[in-house]
C-alpha cells in the first residue's frame, strides 16, 4: 500500500471561494468602498495628472434606471476606470436633467389621477411638486447605479435645477440675446396637442399611424400655356386636416407633365368625364387607377415643369371663405415616388412647406391652436379638431367638387415619445436660434471635423444633420424649467438685449432659483434704466435640450476638478440628434468650437430575439433583476462581451453564457491564488533563468500589456474582454497551468522551476487583477484582498507596466509551432481515452512524428512534460498510415502507447525508475528528494 504524501505535496491553498455569490458580496463591497472613500483617494493618488473628463450626458430624474441606462452608465464607468489605471486623472461627475416634460409629465398625471387641475395651483407650487419629483428619483437612480459599481462624485453631482445651474443657463441664453443670434419668429414646430407645446425633433419618435388619403382638383384660373385653361392640378395628401391652411402647390424642378381629358369613369368614381386633369407624367397611370378613371386621352402633349410657371389656381372652396389665389411655385421636395407630382403647400404646417412658402411670398397662416382645434377665423372648419376633421373635410371637398378620391394608408408618422400620442405641425410663435446668424451652422460644421468620432461615422451623421437642420426652436409652453428670462418691448416687439439686464436676471436665480422669474417684480430686473410698463416679460420656458447642452458652461467651467472642453462625451446614438446635437450648437454658438474633444456612442439594448423591449412582449429585462440575481459584474461582462457600437442583444440565456465566462475568469484568479500562497519575494527569479515556457508566459503579458492599454485608448472594450478571456481560458487553464501544475504540486519549494512559475503566476495575478478591475471591479477587488488584506484597494493601482525584456518574438514563433504539435499529441490522447486505453495522460507514451519544421522549435524541451505524459518520443519522419492526424495541423502524426515503469504514489507518472530508488519503493527519484528534503526541513 502506498504511503499517504498529501502532505508533502504543495496543493492549492487560497480562501478565495469557487462560488461567487456576487449579489450578496458585491453590497458589502460598496460598503467598504465607501467608509474608505476610495473616489476621495482616487482623486488625491491622481493629483496633478494629465486630466481626462468623461462628462456625464443627464438621465431625467423621472423613473428606476433600466436596461439601456444601465448599459451606458457601465460603458462610461469602465472608460473611466481604465483612464485612470492608465495614469490620468479621471474624475466623473455625474449628472441629472430635472427639467422638462419628463418630469412634468409624471406630476400632471398625478393631477389626473387624483381630479385636480394643474392650471388651477399657482405656479410656484406646481413646480416645487416637479423639484420634489426629480430630487425623490435622484437618490432612487444614485443608489441604482451605484449598485451597478459605478465610482464618481456621487456625493456632489450637477443637476440642472440646483440654483447655480439654472442661473448659468439664462447667462447661456443671454449669450444669444446679446449676440442677436435668439430671435421670435412664427413658424411651423412639432406641435404635441397632448402636452401642449413644441417638441424637438430630438423628442419624436416614429410609429405606424393610419390616416385619410385624398386627391383633390385645384381649378386653373390664370396661366401662360393654353393647354390648361379649364384644367385642374390634381394634388395627393395624408393630410387632408391640412387642405384649411393651403396657400399653394408645389411642382417638381425638372419632371414631364400632362393634360389628360377624362373619357370614361367607374360607377363609383368622383371624377367626371369631360374634364381636364394635369398630372406629372410618370404617375398618370397610378393615379387614374386610384380616382376610378378607366379611359382617357393625352390632351396637351408633354409639358415641361417651366410650362406651369405663373399658374394660379383657386382654392377648392373658393366661394366658402377661402376666396384667394393659390399660385403653382417650383418645390425641391417634391418627388416622383407616390402622389401626382404636385404638393399641395400649407405654410403652416410642415417645414418643407414653410420654406417653399417664404421662399415665394407666401402667406403662413395660423389655423390651429394649442388644443389641435382650429381657431375661430377659420371658414367653415372653426372649433373641429384636427384629429378629428380628416373625414369631414373630405366631405366638405366632395360637397364642393373638389375631391376626386378618398382612401385609407398605413404610414411612419412623428408621435410624442412621452405621451405616446401623434403630433402635427403647427405654426405658432416661438423663440428661435438662428443657424445663419453669427454663422452658426459654419462653426457647428467646421467643428465635427475637429471632433474624433467613436466609430468614425458617427461624423457624417451629426454632420448631415447639422448641413439641413432649421432654425433651432428652444422654447417651449410649459412650466416646469428655466424661464426664457427676456423681455420684448411692447410696441416694437424688439428683444431687449443688455448685459446688465441679463446679469442682473442671473444673479437673482443663483440666489433664489428660476421661480424668482415668476414671482419678482419685472422692475428689479430691468433696472433703472427701463420702465417695466413698457417691457413685456416671456414665461415661455427653454428647451431642455439647451439646458443639457449648457451642461459644459455649468458643470466642466464651473469645477476645478473637471476640464473645459470634456474629453468625453458618451451616449447612444440616438443623441447625434440629441444631447451631442444640442451640447455643439450651444456650445459653438457661445464659444465658437465644440465642448467635447471625441464623442463615443453606442447602440440600443434589444432582446434575444433582436427584438426592442416591450412590456406588451414581456421582454423586459430590468437591471435590478440582473443585479439581483447574477450581480453586477455579470452585466458589465455583458457590456463588454459584445461589440456595443451595433444594437446588443439581452436575454436570460444571453446572461448565463456572461455567466460561464464569469466563472473561467474567476476560476484563473482563484487557481493563481491558490499557488501563489506563502509566496515569498526571496522566491522570485530573474526572466534570463527562468525555463522557456516561463519567459513565453511574460513575452504574452508584454503583448496583452500593449493591446490593453491601445484598447482602452481606443475605448475597444470587445476587444480587450475577449483577448483577456481566451487569455485566460487558452493561454493559461489549457496550456500553461495544465503543463505547470505537476511542477508546482511536486517539485521541491526552492527548485528554479517552481519558483519561475511562482514567479510567473506572482507576475499574472498583478497583470490580471489591474486589467480585470475596470470590468469586473467587485471580482478584481476581491481577489486582490483576499491576497493582499492590509491594502486598501486595487483600484488606487495603475496598470501594470510590462518590461521591455519580457518582449520576445522569436520565442513566441517557436512555441507557437510547439503549442501546434501539443494538439495532435492531445488529440490523439483524447481518442485514447475514449477507449478506454488509458485513465490519465500519465498512463500514455506518445510517439510523435514531425517534419523538420517542428524540430528546431522543441529542441531543449521535455516533450513528456508538454504533453503531461509520463513519457514521450519524438522523430523527424513521416507519420505511419495509423498515426493520429489532425488536417489543420500538417505535418505531425502521433502514435499512442502505454508508459513504461511503475506509478510513482507522489507525482502518479508512470517511470521505470519506481521502485529503484533507495528508502522509496513507490516513488520516482524527483518526488524521493522533494520528500527527504521536506522531512530534513521538518
């Protein structure tokens, strides 16, 4: 019977438990972070660093964080982490908007709920319910995110309504004022009838909406060519509500029409045979079948759209109040996909249509107001709602001889992306930034080309968008926000633009808040220069997209420990139009470049079926429950698992495969601790004496040193977790800890090759942990504490710098032929234990066959010990018809056969020379020794 050697052999031995149980460890964790205060420590270690800001792009206060917020929170904290173990100083600050609809939204439902009228509190009291609204989900959100294992200055974050904000945002907008770039203009905005105010475009969103169709005549009255007396323009809308706010019709550039004389009509047919219709050539076809034409005539030949130069038609309920010319223009938007080939143009109602209509003298008429209804003056149609008048309207043209065809189409419509309800566009007063003015749109444009976008076509994005945008509408009818806090002269109209006003405006909301705006006594703000009986003061609020994009003016200029302009702006993509659109207008507008130096932006979180989340689909998946369940470091795993540049997928079973990757990580840092314990510096070995395998593990430290820190430059974190796991579950679980656990285990504690893997593996904890901690900082910190318990924390390291000696190409291309052998050889060992030929490895005595391709690069190497066999034979030859082949691997072959010798009852590899060492019949001549010197230690 053999003797019992546990105890003479080194087995692992680590307190780092194999089970995680992240989401009971992970609380703890914060709570130790927090009594030492490590953000604190963070940011003295880093003082007088090279600064890099990440600044915070504001979530609304307004609800629990879910998925995508979780998703951008984590992106940002990793960025930041690994700046600073990069060796900046990397302070994040986070911040909150708490102005808007969102928030005021949520209270007036609130009002709803309960029956009580919003318009019926003061206003002041209104708006301390939307303050104690936001602030009640701050302190929700903060804790979220911080479970999330997010560091920053949670204790002193920016929100848009602390006093000193909302001071700095009306400076913001007197910049404008003073400038002469902010002026009132009446023009056509997203109007929501729901929540009655104009939106930003950045607040739409598309949804399916069925609407009315109609084609309807525009009688001819005057024109140049004689082909179209007596005809009638024939126009296509989605919008019949629309037809009260015609002005004029628009025709292509450059397309071919014609007159067509209707013969014959299908019995339900509105159109009547005998008359002349004009029609853009190319949709005559499509639109005859749509109005029930079934035969008619070329009347006039082709005619080119200079033909119709000077036309003018009537309305079609010329003679019921709407008595006025409507002349044919030319319109760029008009196309040949759908329609006539004529647009009918409302100016009020549509951008395009606005344009065309100022570009040709155009009335704009207002039509409708803030209910959706229209207003009073309006023939015919006063007091109906646009939502409800498309039939009507219908009726009444039929009624007039105007309408050729009515029917029904599905179509991508704007809806409020709070309320949920469709949108129109309504001409109305508002406040305006002008693109043109101060030369905005050029500054803007000369900008994003300074700007390093992150991918690089988030460039031509934001770019496009700003080459076509209009004029920037920024207030809104409301009361929850910053007042647009200008007065206007009452007879002329003119902005009042003095500095000292403005100055003095913001020196009062510092001290008591945007609510002095409404409260104080316009006198004391105008001075003694002004008389407030002549001034009229505006309470329309600002957009809070300007309030987000003063961000930088409150919050990076107004901190010593921040930086003007941020390094960082990272958000989803969608803020192309949004929070990075809004930031670099207000920004160039007031300071001539952007307020970012590189953008970064990700994609949205969808389920595992591609599939966006939906309550209604119950696919939902909360980042409390992921925390709950899995912990925090599984999600962040998830961050970076995937490439976050595109949409990433979520699901249960997407979360356990983070999961099982999770684990191959923690397993490797739990094996480096469990043979790194009682390590010893005296035990540390120079690379020049350390064995081949050893200085080939550094030479890997040294190339994933170059590729972390490029990674993290480039903010390429897909990359990085996948090289780190293969790393790990390659590198090291199948390779280098396979091969090495037999010498840690079984050689003598001082023989140098122990102690250059103890070395090594002193080397990959301290490379590993670092590299590890951005991603999976409650993991990182575990393991490195429970190593090294009197530290406070590996988040207070910097990365790791590998030395230039460890760097060693021609190393590499050697082992990497060896590590091409090893797989035949394994392979082949495989089939054997399928067959039950052989229990272990260590039973096996492989006979490899090679060409002289992998000779050089195994000579001075133990092929047994690289195989963990307990024998091997290597040949320069070709392999025999029954070797074992793998077709990726040319060139090698491998014949399996049984070891010879005995079992040594120590090491378990089978040797000729157990059982012929004296005083140890069962053990081989290296664990003999190790044994003698641990009894003469003892």
């Amino acid at each position: 019977m053999s003797a019992d050697y546990k105890s003479t052999i080194f087995l692992p031995s680590t307190g780092f438990p194999m089970k995680a149980r992240l989401a009971q460890r992970e609380p703890e964790m914060l709570a130790r972070w927090d009594e030492l205060d490590i953000y604190g420590r963070l940011r003295a270690a880093a003082k007088g660093r090279d600064k890099f800001i990440l600044h915070d792009g504001p979530p609304y206060a307004n609800g629990h964080i879910h998925i995508g917020t979780a998703l951008n929170k984590i992106l940002k904290d990793i960025v930041t982490r690994s700046q600073q173990m990069l060796g900046k100083d990397s302070n994040y600050v986070p911040g909150w908007d708490c102005h808007g609809l969102p928030i005021e939204w949520q209270v007036e439902q609130q009002y709803r709920k309960e029956g009580r009228d919003k318009d019926a509190v003061p206003i002041t009291q209104f708006r301390a319910e939307c303050r104690a609204f936001a602030e009640h989900w701050i302190a929700v959100q903060s804790k979220e995110f911080q479970r999330l294992g997010v560091v920053g200055d949670w204790h002193n974050p920016y929100t848009t309504m602390a006093y000193p904000a909302e001071a700095q945002i009306v400076r913001e907008i007197g910049k404008f004022v003073v400038n002469g770039g902010l002026y009132k203009g009446s023009k056509p905005v997203l109007w929501s009838v729901v929540e009655k105010t104009a939106l930003a475009e950045a607040e739409v969103e598309y949804h399916d909406h069925t609407s009315t169709t109609i084609y309807v005549r525009f009688p001819i009255v005057k024109t140049r060519h004689a082909l179209l007396e007596h005809a009638s323009v024939v126009i296509w809308t989605t919008t019949p509500w629309t037809i009260p706010g015609n002005r004029g019709i628009a025709y292509g550039p450059n397309f071919n029409y014609r007159v067509i004389e209707v013969e014959e009509v299908a019995d339900d047919s509105l159109a009547a045979p005998g008359e002349f219709l004009l029609i853009a050539d190319e949709l005559i076809d499509q639109t005859v079948r749509a109005v029930g034409i079934t035969k008619y005539r070329d009347f006039s030949g082709q005619l080119h759209s200079a033909d119709l130069k000077g036309t003018v038609c009537h309305h079609p309920f010329n003679g019921r109040g709407y008595d006025f010319d409507v002349p044919l223009v030319p319109g760029p938007h008009v196309t040949l996909d759908q329609g006539t080939g004529f647009v009918h143009i409302a100016p009020g109602h549509g951008t395009d249509d606005f344009e065309v209509g100022v570009r040709h003298g155009l009335e704009v008429p207002e039509t409708v107001d803030g209910n959706g209804d229209f207003m009073d003056h309006v023939p015919l149609f006063a007091g109906r709602n646009v939502f409800d008048a498309d039939g009507t309207i219908a009726d009444a043209l039929a009624e007039a001889g105007g309408l050729l065809a009515r029917g029904r189409l599905t179509h991508s419509y704007p809806h409020s992306w709070r309320s949920k309800a469709p949108l129109i566009f309504r001409n109305t007063p508002q406040w305006f930034i002008s693109m043109e003015t101060n030369d905005l749109r050029r500054s803007a444009l000369a900008a994003i080309d300074a700007v390093r976008w992150v991918p690089p076509a988030g460039r031509n994005r934001i770019r496009g968008m700003i080459e076509d945008r209009p004029d920037w509408v920024i207030s809104r009818q409301r009361a929850w926000g910053v007042p647009i806090a200008v007065f206007t002269h009452k007879e002329s109209g003119e902005v009042l633009r003095d500095q000292a006003v403005i100055d003095r405006i913001a020196a009062a909301v510092e001290s008591e808040g945007a609510d002095v705006w409404f409260t104080a006594d316009p006198q004391r703000f105008l001075g003694d220069d002004y008389d407030a009986a002549d001034y009229d003061k505006v309470d329309d609020i600002v957009d809070v997209w300007f309030e987000s994009g003063s961000t930088h003016g409150f919050v990076l200029e107004a901190r010593d420990d921040l930086a003007w302009p941020a390094s960082l702006y990272l958000e989803g993509s969608d803020q192309h139009r949004g929070w990075f659109h809004s930031s670099l207008l207000e920004s160039c507008g007031t300071r001539g470049r952007a307020p970012y130096q590189a953008v970064l932006t990700h994609g949205f979180v969808i389920d595992g079926e591609g599939r966006k989340m939906s309550k209604s689909l119950g696919n939902v998946i909360s980042p409390q429950q992921v925390v709950d369940r899995y912990g925090a470091d599984i999600l962040r795993i998830w961050v970076v698992s995937t490439d976050y540049a595109e949409d990433m997928r979520i699901s249960d079973e997407i979360l356990g495969y983070q999961a099982d990757s999770y684990r191959r990580l923690r397993n490797t840092l739990r094996y480096l601790l469990g043979n790194l314990a009682g390590f010893d510096e005296r035990e540390r070995i120079e690379p020049a004496e350390m064995p081949e395998l050893e200085r080939w593990v550094l030479h890997r430290l040294s190339e994933l040193d170059a590729l972390v820190r490029r990674c993290c430059e480039d903010f390429d974190f897909h990359t990085l977790f996948g090289a780190l796991h293969g790393f790990c579950a390659t590198d090291l679980s199948a390779f280098y800890f396979d091969i090495r656990k037999d010498s840690l285990y079984c050689d003598r504690a001082d023989s140098p090759r122990r102690r250059a893997a103890r070395t090594v593996l002193d080397a990959l904890f301290s490379c590993l942990t670092a590299w590890l901690a951005p991603i999976i900082p409650f993991t990182a910190e575990e393991a490195w504490l429970n190593r090294f318990p009197d530290d406070d924390s590996v988040h207070l390291r910097l990365f790791p710098e590998a030395p230039a000696d460890w760097r060693d190409d021609d190393l590499a291309a050697k082992w990497a032929a060896v590590r091409r052998l090893r797989r035949v050889v394994t392979g082949a060992l495989e089939v054997e234990r399928r067959d039950k030929r052989i229990g272990s490895s260590l039973q096996a005595h492989p006979k490899v066959y090679a060409d002289a391709n992998y000779i050089p690069a195994m000579e001075g190497l133990d092929l047994a010990e690289i195989s963990i066999t307990s024998a091997a034979t290597l040949a320069e030859a070709s392999p025999p018809a029954d070797a074992f082949t793998l077709d990726e691997v040319s060139g090698v072959g491998v014949v399996a056969g049984l070891a010879e010798g005995e079992k040594c009852g120590r090491c378990w590899q089978y040797l000729p020379e157990v059982g012929g060492v004296p005083g140890h019949a069962d053990l081989c001549g290296r664990c003999a020794d190790t044994v003698d010197a641990a009894a003469g230690a003892g």
